[in-house]
C-alpha cells in the first residue's frame, strides 16, 4: 500500500488510491460502475475506471505496465471514499474484475 496520503473532506487524511475522475465526480450513492484489475488483499486498492471505459479496455484500450490509459485522466481518492465508490457499484450489479 501506498506511504502517500491525503487530506479527505470526508474522512480526514488517508492514504491514497487512484481511480478515473468520472468515478471521483460521481458522489455515492450514484455510481459510473467501478472496474479495475484484481485485488491481491484488503489493503491492495488497484487502479479503478468507471464502466464506460471497460467498452474501451476490452476494444484496445490502452495499457501501460498494469495501468490503464483512460480519456480523462486518473486523479488521487482517499482509500476510505474508494471503497465506499466499490460498494455502490456492487450494489448496482456494475462492479467488474478483468480477469487476467
Ligand atoms: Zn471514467
Ligand atoms: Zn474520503
């Protein structure tokens, strides 16, 4: 997990995660879906990208050592609304691992 943190609105300072601006844009409990690559543990947060862009990944999105090159760019969130983003997806049936 990452040493690096920020300061959260919400949940005060925290480490950080990244994830696509949709997905930082979107505030629970709407929800843009919510995909990224497997987790190896509760602490191993992965990049995650909202499911408009899974159409992408799966037609030649690009992907750069395990990272994904999307639209608009990846920002910081706090791990705490990272997983609060994941639960909302879950529960909109829009939460997507890629496999491999
Ligand atoms: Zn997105
Ligand atoms: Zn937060």
């Amino acid at each position: 997990m990452s040493e690096e943190t920020c300061e959260c609105a919400e949940h005060g300072q925290q480490s950080i995660a990244f994830v696509c601006r949709h997905i930082i844009k979107t505030l629970p409990p709407e929800t843009v879906g919510f995909v990224s690559y497997p987790s190896e543990g509760d602490d191993d947060l992965r990049d995650a990208w909202c499911d408009c862009n899974a159409y992408l990944q799966s037609n030649g999105g690009e992907r750069v050592d395990g990272h994904v090159e999307v639209p608009d760019g990846m920002d910081i969130l706090c791990t705490e609304c990272y997983r609060l983003r994941e639960i909302d997806a879950l529960r909109a049936d829009r939460r997507t691992v890629i496999q491999g």
